[in-house]
C-alpha cells in the first residue's frame, strides 16, 4: 500500500502576481490561506490548494492545463462570477461525451478554468468523507 496523501497543491505561474492573485481573491472569492512572497496559495476545498506563483524558473506556458472546480452549483457559479465581469468561453452545458455539466473560463494568467459537476452518478463513489 502506498503512503497517504493529506492535502494537494496545484500551483500555476504568472508575469502579474497581483493581477492573478486578485482574481481568486475578489472575484472568485477564495479563502487567501499562505503568501510565500513569491507564491499565493488558495483554498478551493476543504483539503485542496491552488497556488499561484512568479518564479523566474517557472514553466513558460499554460498550453493543456485545466483547472477544474467541481461543484453542484455550475449555474450559481456562472451567474456569481458574470455578474462580476467574467467572460465565459462556455455557458453552462450538458457533455454528453463526458457526462459533465459544466461551464470554461479563463482566468487572467492565461489558464482555462471549468466549473463542473458529474452527471455520472459512479463519480460519487470516489468522493472522500
């Protein structure tokens, strides 16, 4: 058996750590958990992080990265962060090639955000309590 994992991080980069960090925390309203100066560290559940960071030996680019949110309310997320200017590149929809509701995004360092929820009724077998 593997060892346990508590927590997860998923840190992405930007040129405008002000900018960037400003969207989670005012726009998205995050709860603003860690500065490490050069990295701003999120809450997005109970047990997971998103980072976002300025290091000059950082990945160059967020080419094939998505952020997922799933949560139950898609359409309350939508109507939230229009209202405060978003831009969605795609209003809530059904999938039905991945069994997802979901809605896209993109934040202001460049990195595709969706917010969905599984219509796969298996997906909550792999929840943790």
């Amino acid at each position: 058996m593997h060892p346990s994992i508590n927590q997860n991080v998923v840190f992405t980069y930007t040129n405008n750590l002000d900018e960037a960090s400003r969207f989670f925390r005012d726009v998205m309203e995050l709860e603003f958990v860690v500065d490490q100066g050069s990295c701003h560290i999120y809450r997005m559940s109970e047990q997971c992080f998103l980072g976002i960071c300025n290091l000059p030996d950082r990945p160059g680019e967020q080419a094939g990265v998505t952020i997922t949110i799933v949560s139950d309310d898609v359409d309350g997320w939508y109507d939230f962060l229009t209202a405060k200017g978003v831009e969605y590149l795609k209003e809530p929809s059904h999938s039905p090639e991945f069994n997802v509701y979901s809605s896209l995004f993109v934040s202001p360092h460049g990195y595709r955000i969706e917010i969905q929820k599984f219509d796969d009724k298996n997906w909550s077998t792999c929840k943790i309590d």
